[in-house]
C-alpha cells in the first residue's frame, strides 16, 4: 500500500523546563502519583535542561523514512503525533486533512506487544479519528516489529562491536522497561522480548551463557508486583563475575530519558559502586535499515484490513494500573 503521508505516533515529551509540569499532569493523568515522585522526575529531566530528547530523534526517524521513500522514487511526507504532549495526535490529524492527507500509514513508536506500548495506541487513534470527524485520513496502522531483522540488527550490531573489545569475563544484559505482572499476564510482552534478546545475541556472536533479561524504569505502586529482575539487581548480582557489563536496550526504539538517565546515569552510577564498568548500547533510533524495515511493513499493509484487524480482539487487555513511561 502506497499512503499518502506516514504518522509517527508517540509518547511525547516537553522541549523545556516550562513544559515539564503541563506534560507530567498528562502523562499522570487518571493516576494516584506521590507529589514526591514527580518532584523526582521533574529533576531527571533537569539534568537534561527540561527536555526530553524523543520529539527530536522521532524527527530524525521521520527524516530517515523520507529519506528511504525519496530513493524509491515516491517522497511521501512523515507527521507525528503525541500522547502527551505537542503536537497530540488529534491536532496532527487535523494539520494532515487540512494538507490533502486522505489515507496514511500509522508507525507506533514502540516495538512490541502489551496494553501500553500497542492496545492503549490503537485506542488513542480511535478517539482522535472521533476527535477530528469525517475529515480524519483514513489510517492504516503498522503492527508490532519486534522480531524484524531491521529492528534487531542495529543492537546485534552494536553489541558485536562493544564485545570485541571488551574482555573475555564481560556479561551482556538485554534491558527493557518493566511492566505489571497482571498487565503481562495479558499479553505476550514477555515471551517476544526473550525472542528478542536470543536474536540480537545470536547475530552478535555472543555465547547465551553470559546474556540476563532484566527490566527497569517501573513507576507503579511498590505493593503492586512488576516484572523482574531489576536492572540494578542483576548488576548486583554479576559484580562478583564480571568487571565489565553490556547492557543492551532492546525494550526502546529510540535513546529516550529510560535509556539516557535510567541506564546512562542511574545504573551506571549503581554499576560504578559495586565495581563494574557499564557500557550501553544504542538503540535502533533513525538507523536507515530500520527505517528501511518500517517503509516495508507499510509497502505490505492490505488497504482493505483497518488499523487494529491484524491483532486478536481484546488481546493485550487494560489493567488498573499501567505501566507510566517518561518519554
């Protein structure tokens, strides 16, 4: 299928300090968060200037799909659309209609399979398409891309690379944020990122052996089981084996504030404490092969098949409560 426009859609995050309390009131909305807790937050991304750095590299990603569409002879224009903060998706898919956009290919910024990261985005675009009335393009959404070459091959690449210089003791932690139990137990989240992690580490070389699944970035209630182990636990755990720890984000697209500050601050100063050196490895961001893997899935959507008709209704149900991201 050959759209008109593609549509980024994602988390969303403030482009400075006076964005920070109006996005958090979005991202919490609904939700009984400690006033503490986004005090904590809002100091997170003070360390960063009061920016979130996910509008700029989904940017990047939207250049790099142009890019591919414009070497294929057909230059189609990319648009992106928040959950939480500018530009929401009921504004962009009001800029798209007023720019002749009648059909257009929807890309979720989030690779795998869950309440948060897929079913809570299908719902979104339900109610902007309401939100904007007959005028909406009509879309056409891209379904999760876990298990592409295009998405793992960036990491395994990365990994390949970080592993031949490091030594031969050095353990490798596939990294990916934590979700609730009861949401997991509805979804197959878990079982795609084990597939995941088998993939990227088979494609770097790496011996399974020395490769741990951990999670990380959890904001929910402390009475409330999550997924596990901790990230900052299994580093715990490998200090005593290895002087050296590749951690691998194979849970993020892009290096956005649960990568920067979650694995390049706060685990690499945990890591730092208990004697390890950490080395992280970059997400696939605009790498131009996963860009390239993005343009095929939208090459092979069945215009006759609406957005969401390619997932089992009432797979990856809600739960009382979700997983919170920072974008």
């Amino acid at each position: 299928m050959k759209p008109d426009a593609i549509l980024l859609h994602s988390f969303g995050g403030p482009e400075g300090p006076t964005d920070l309390d109006g996005f958090l009131a979005n991202v919490v909305r609904g939700r009984r968060v400690p006033p503490q807790r986004l005090v904590k937050v809002k100091q997170q991304y003070m360390l960063f200037g009061g920016r979130s750095p996910i509008n700029a590299l989904n940017r990047q990603l939207g250049a790099a799909i142009e890019a591919v569409y414009a070497s294929r002879g057909g230059p189609i224009p990319v648009y992106v659309g928040n959950r939480n903060w500018h530009p929401y998706l009921a504004d962009t898919l009001r800029r798209m209609a007023a720019d002749g956009i009648r059909r257009a290919a929807v890309v979720t910024t989030s690779a795998y399979s869950s309440y948060s990261g897929c079913r809570q985005y299908l719902e979104e675009l339900d109610e902007a398409v309401k939100q904007v009335g007959s005028t909406s393009p009509q879309l056409f959404r891209v379904g999760p891309y876990f298990d592409k070459v295009g998405f793992i091959r960036p990491f395994a690449d990365e990994l390949a690379k970080l592993y031949r210089k490091v030594p031969n003791a050095t353990h490798v932690v596939m990294s990916a944020h934590s979700i609730p139990e009861s949401m997991a137990a509805g979804c197959e989240y878990e079982s795609q990122l084990r597939h995941v992690a088998s993939a990227v580490a088979a494609a770097a070389g790496v011996d399974p052996s020395i490769v741990h699944i951990a999670f990380q970035s959890r904001s929910g209630s402390p009475t409330q089981p999550w997924l596990g182990p901790d990230l900052l636990d299994v580093l715990d755990q490998l200090a005593s084996v290895s002087e050296t720890v590749i951690v691998v984000p194979i849970g993020f697209v892009s290096d956005h504030m649960e990568v920067i500050y979650d694995i390049d601050i706060a685990a690499s100063q945990h890591a730092e404490t208990v004697g390890i050196k950490l080395l992280r490895c970059a997400t696939p961001g605009s790498d131009p092969r996963f860009a390239e893997m993005l343009v095929d899935m939208v090459d092979a959507l069945d215009p006759d098949v609406p957005t969401g008709d390619w997932c089992f209704r009432g797979c990856c149900p809600a739960q009382s409560t979700r997983s919170q991201q920072r974008g």
